[in-house]
C-alpha cells in the first residue's frame, strides 16, 4: 500500500469512526430512555441500567455500520475533490478503478467487523439482555414487591414495603410471616437492602422490632435488632432457563438448528430469513461503496456541481436498503426472495464497478437542467429589481 492508498485509507477509516460513533451514541440514547424505568420502578442502580442498555449497542452497529462507511466515503471523496487532489491524481495516470483500491481496503475492514458482529457479538448481547431482563423480571424482590401495596407471597407470607429510595433501599418494611404453624412472626423495619449471593437471596433488614407469637404462650417475645437477614430464596427464580429466540441466536446455531427445536419448528421462515440477513450483512458495505464511489469517484473541475451525484448516491444506497429490508421481509413466507435480494446486491456492486471501470461521470440530464435554468430565469423576472439608471 502506497503513501497516497494509506493517507486515503486512513482517512476513509477515521471518518467512518467519527460518524459511527455519533450516529451510535444518538440512536443509543433513543433506545435507552425507553428503559428507564429499571431505576424509578424497579429500584436497579445506574450500572445494571448502563449495562443492560449497553448491551444493545452492537445490533445497532450491525445496521448503522455501512451507511456509516457510505458517509465516510462521501466525505473522503468531497475532501479530495475540494482539494482538487483527485484531478491531481488522474492526472498522474490514476484511473478511477486505482483510485478505488484504498476504499476497497477500508471497506474490507468495515465488512471483517459487520461479520464479526452479526456472526457473534450482536446475538450474545442480545442473549445477555435476555437473560439479565428475566432476572429482573421473575425475581420477586424487583417485581412483586411495589411501593404501598401489600404483597402476597404466600399463603401465609405477606410483606408491604413503603417506598424505594436511591440504590436499591427500601424503606418502611413490614413483614408477616404465618408459614409455621408453631409461632407467628411480625416484622417492623426502618429500611433494608437486598442481598444476592451463591446461597441464596436475602431482604436484610436494619433498625427494626421482631415480634414472635409462640402457640402455647401467652406473651409475646419482643427484639429489637439492629441487622436480621430475612431468607427469601424460595421466591426467587434466577436459575430458570431463558428461551433463546431468533434473534439470540449465533450464526453457527442457525446454520445447524435442530429439527426438534420448538423455535424453529414454529418460526422456520423467520430462521431462514434471519440467516440470509447474518450473511447478507458484510456485503451491505461493499454496495454502498460501490456505488457511493461510482456516483461521487470520478474526477471533475471545481466548477462543475456534485450535488446532483450526492443525490443519486444517497438515493441509490437508501433504495437498495429498503429493497433488502423488503426482501427480507417477504422471506419468511417467501424463500425465492432470498434469491432476490442476493441478486439485488451483487447487481448493484457489478453495476457500481462497471462506472467506475468505464469513467462514466453522473450529471444530470440536459433537459433538467434546462428547465432549471428556465425556472430560474422565471423566478428572476418576477421577484427580480428592475434596474436603475
């Protein structure tokens, strides 16, 4: 690789960074404020918060990541033609086609992580959501247990919190607990935590009275405690095993579903799909490359406008993606237009290449700009100030 292939390379790879970063960390804030409610109605601190909105973050790139790279080749290409760096270029015997090698090479790199992501990082993610939502949601602690109502574990277990303060504190417990038949335990206490260990789970409660009714007696015993570990492992279910959907799954698991598999058996059409999708999605950057290069690559003087090929450009790229959103889509009812999306991307790429090969500048049509140009006159004439002698 050349000094000129690797100052393009790098550039290409630094933009297409900034814009990832960014278009990310937007969509990313979008999508969690939905989840805030861990921290006011669940009572989850700011890391379990950040860690299960984070986890989100490589299936948003999976999608954002090429039309990232489409921008980083817009603007890599504008920077060049700004400078007149491409003509420059051509004129030292760059052909369009050469000059699309460091961009190749830039793309290669966006497609290795499109793959890597979609293939491993974007299902295990989606699984460790999954998996940390149905602990959250099944154990009864962060669940059941809602400020000023009283809770019903069991038939003979009743608990009522007051509210929920900041980090996972509870405040005003009361706990009645009638499961042996032998005494009846009432608890006071001024606020408790829960604590969640290899033994079990368990609602410590500080500054409080106990007061146990033992049959037979006629008094009741009577203690004040500072620190009383109450047991509630029975009513939390964070062993349970979570049902993995489509979406959770790894590439090599859809490749070789088992037969047997309830998921597969009822969702076959979206397994299919989703598994044309996984493989579709390193192809997805060297399209909109392609074609971004195709429409915007070629050079020209500083006179001559380039608003019409970003248009085309942006238009060819969000047709095709929609195009391959639709396909996928019908998919699953449809298997063939897995066929036509596969068709549809390596035919832009093959046609992307051919304008680059053959030089071919996008402009627009004589007539449109004709008509613009008449448009504009006519505008002139009727909001435009009559000279003065």
């Amino acid at each position: 690789m050349g000094s000129i292939d690797r100052y393009i390379f790098r550039t290409t790879l630094a933009s297409f960074a900034l814009v990832l970063v960014s278009l990310t960390g937007v969509i990313w804030i979008t999508q969690a404020l939905r989840g805030i409610d861990l921290m006011t109605s669940q009572g989850q601190t700011i890391i379990t918060f950040l860690g299960i909105t984070g986890l989100v973050i490589p299936a948003l790139v999976l999608i954002i990541a090429p039309i990232a790279l489409m921008i980083a080749v817009s603007h890599t290409l504008n920077k060049l033609a700004t400078d007149s760096e491409i003509i420059v270029m051509n004129a030292a015997g760059f052909s369009p086609f050469r000059l699309f090698r460091p961009f190749f090479y830039a793309t290669c790199v966006v497609a290795l992580l499109v793959a890597f992501i979609g293939s491993y990082l974007a299902p295990d993610g989606m699984r460790r959501i999954k998996q940390w939502d149905a602990e959250i949601t099944a154990d009864v602690l962060t669940n059941i247990l809602q400020p000023g109502r009283f809770a019903q574990l069991d038939q003979n277990l009743t608990i009522r919190i007051r509210e929920r303060a900041p980090g996972g504190v509870l405040k005003g417990i009361f706990v009645d607990d009638r499961r042996d038949p032998k005494e009846r335990i009432t608890i006071i206490a001024d606020h408790g935590t829960v604590l969640k260990n290899e033994s079990g789970s368990y609602l410590v409660l500080e500054d409080g009275n106990l007061e146990r009714f033992e049959a037979g007696k006629r008094d009741p015993a009577l203690v004040a405690f500072g620190r009383y570990a109450f047991d509630m492992s029975k009513f939390s279910n964070r062993g349970r095993d979570v049902a993995l959907g489509i979406r959770e799954r790894y590439l090599w698991e859809l490749i070789s579903a088992a037969d047997d598999d309830p998921v597969f058996k009822q969702l076959s059409g979206q397994f299919n799909a989703e598994l044309h999708d996984r493989f579709l999605a390193p192809v997805y950057p060297f399209a909109f490359a392609v074609l971004t290069f195709a429409f915007l690559g070629t050079p020209r003087t500083t006179r001559q406008s380039r608003n019409f090929s970003i248009g085309g450009s942006i238009l060819a790229v969000f047709g095709l993606r929609m195009a391959g959103f639709a396909c996928s889509v019908m998919t699953v009812k449809t298997p063939a237009m897995a066929l036509v999306q596969y068709s549809m991307l390596f035919a832009a790429i093959a046609v992307g290449l051919w304008m680059i090969i053959s030089g071919i500048v996008v402009e627009p049509p004589p007539a449109l700009m004709e008509a613009i140009n008449r448009s504009n006159a006519r505008l002139a004439r009727l909001f435009g100030r009559p000279a003065t002698a």
